[in-house]
C-alpha cells in the first residue's frame, strides 16, 4: 500500500505517525497538487493531508483532480475525527483524507485501522 | 516551492473547473498576490501554496455561509507580537475592499496567521510557534499544555 502525503502542513509527522503504526507503508511528501497528481494517475493508493481548517488547503487540489467523492474530511477545528465515519468512508471507496494539523494523532491510525481493516 | 503569478493562475483555474471556486473568488485571489508580490518587491513567492489554496477556499467559506472556529487565543497573541502583524491586518484590508465586505473574525485570524508566516519566510522572522497545530479542540489544547 502507497500513501502518498500532500496537504499544506505537518507532512514529515503525518508520515512518521504512518511509519510507526505500520513500517510497511509506502509514503511519498509531495506538494499538494503533485500528490493529488499521483492519485490521478495511480502511483498512490490513498492520499493524506492536513491544514489548519481540515477542509481547505488539506484537499482542495484533491477534489480538483480526483473528485469530490474520492474525498472526505474527517475533522475541522473543534470537531474531532469520528471513527464510525472515518469506516464508512474508506468503504465508500473514499481516497483521500483531509484533517486538520491537531487531529493528526486521532486521525491517521483511525484512518490507517480502517484501510487496512477494508483491504 | 516557489510560486509565480502563472502557477497561482493554474491553480485557481484547476479549482475553478471543478466548482470549487468562482469568478471573483479567482479575481480577488490574484489580485493579493499582486499586492504581496508588491509589498514583499518579489515576482515570486516562498511557500505560498498554503495561503494561496487557503485564501481562496476561505472566500467561498464565506460565499456558502460556513464558519469556522477562531485558533485558539495563545496563537492569536503570538500573532499579535509579530513585527509582521501590521502587514498582514494591510493585507486583510486589502482582501476586505476587494470583496466588498467584511470577513468573519475567525477568517481573519488564520489569514494573519497565514500572512505572518509567509512574510516570515520571504522577509525573515519567526514563525508563529506550533501555529500549524493549535487551531482549536481538545487536541489542540492538549498540545499547548
């Protein structure tokens, strides 16, 4: 499995958190719009991104490129990410994932449970 | 990553085609670009993705009538004592004339925090502490203490 990690902020910790549930996962950083590129054209299975607004900057070139369906934000400021909806999602088929920077401890092993749980 | 004005345009139009954002949504963007480019004397800018793609998605926030949380008060008066501060409430006026109307507190507050970062890195500065993290929520606090 290939994440590859876009957004606007907290890409070298969104891929650490990756990395230290699951070693085996491929992770790339790239620019928001490279990443959401690499979607597009397959060379990622799922995207990840944080911003500050979970929303925005996280997956606007996501939706841009892939489809609002392929996408799903999973928390905002205030709102923390819900398991249940985070499942619901990726079997949806739902593949890239918006949340903003202070969730990203809740939200990526939510994420990362659910995938893998779905595959 | 820098930015120019023709990979902010190629930007927008990306998310324009899609319906994420509109005409004057697009105008307005690029014209604060003019307006950095200007203020900072630079033709293109560091790291200005962030606010770029923010600005724009915070303007059709606006337009669709949704709100969002202001960051949390230790970020707000960190930002308050940046040197940048004053330039970054010019540029949010700026954005305000152009769009005719006032922008919700809580907008204002992340694109100063936006400015003042980008100003930071194409002017020197530092960066608001642990910004990226502390917009509001349990985590958020959590992380503070």
């Amino acid at each position: 499995m290939k994440i590859v990690i876009g957004g606007q902020v907290e890409k070298k910790a969104i891929e650490e958190k990756i990395k230290e549930i699951d070693p085996s996962i491929e992770t790339v950083i790239k620019s928001d719009l490279e990443a959401a590129m690499a979607m597009k054209t397959g060379q990622a299975d799922y995207y990840f991104g944080a911003c500050h607004t979970g929303g925005g900057g996280a997956l606007a070139m996501a939706i841009a490129l892939i489809g609002r369906d392929k996408c799903e934000t999973v928390s905002m400021p205030g709102k923390k990410p819900n398991e249940e909806k985070v499942i619901e999602a990726v079997k949806n088929g739902k593949k890239a994932f918006g949340f903003t920077a202070d969730h990203l401890d809740l939200a990526v092993p939510m994420l990362i449970k659910a995938i893998k749980s779905a595959n | 990553m820098i930015m120019r004005f023709q990979e902010l345009t190629t930007r927008l139009e990306l998310l324009q085609e899609q319906g994420l954002i509109n005409e004057k949504v697009c105008r307005v963007t690029e014209s604060v670009f003019e307006e950095l480019a200007r203020l900072v004397k630079k033709d293109s800018i560091e790291q200005a993705e962030m606010v770029f793609t923010h600005l724009p998605l915070a303007l059709m926030r606006i337009v669709n009538g949704e709100n969002i949380d202001r960051p949390d008060p230790f970020i707000l008066e960190e930002m308050k004592r940046s040197e940048h501060f004053p330039v970054a409430e010019t540029l949010v006026h700026f954005i305000e004339k152009l769009w005719e109307k006032s922008l919700p507190q809580g907008e204002k507050d992340f694109l100063y925090i936006h400015f003042i970062n980008l100003l930071n890195i194409n002017q020197g500065g530092d960066e608001l502490e642990d910004c990226h993290r502390g917009t509001s929520g349990e985590e958020g606090d959590r992380r503070k203490n």
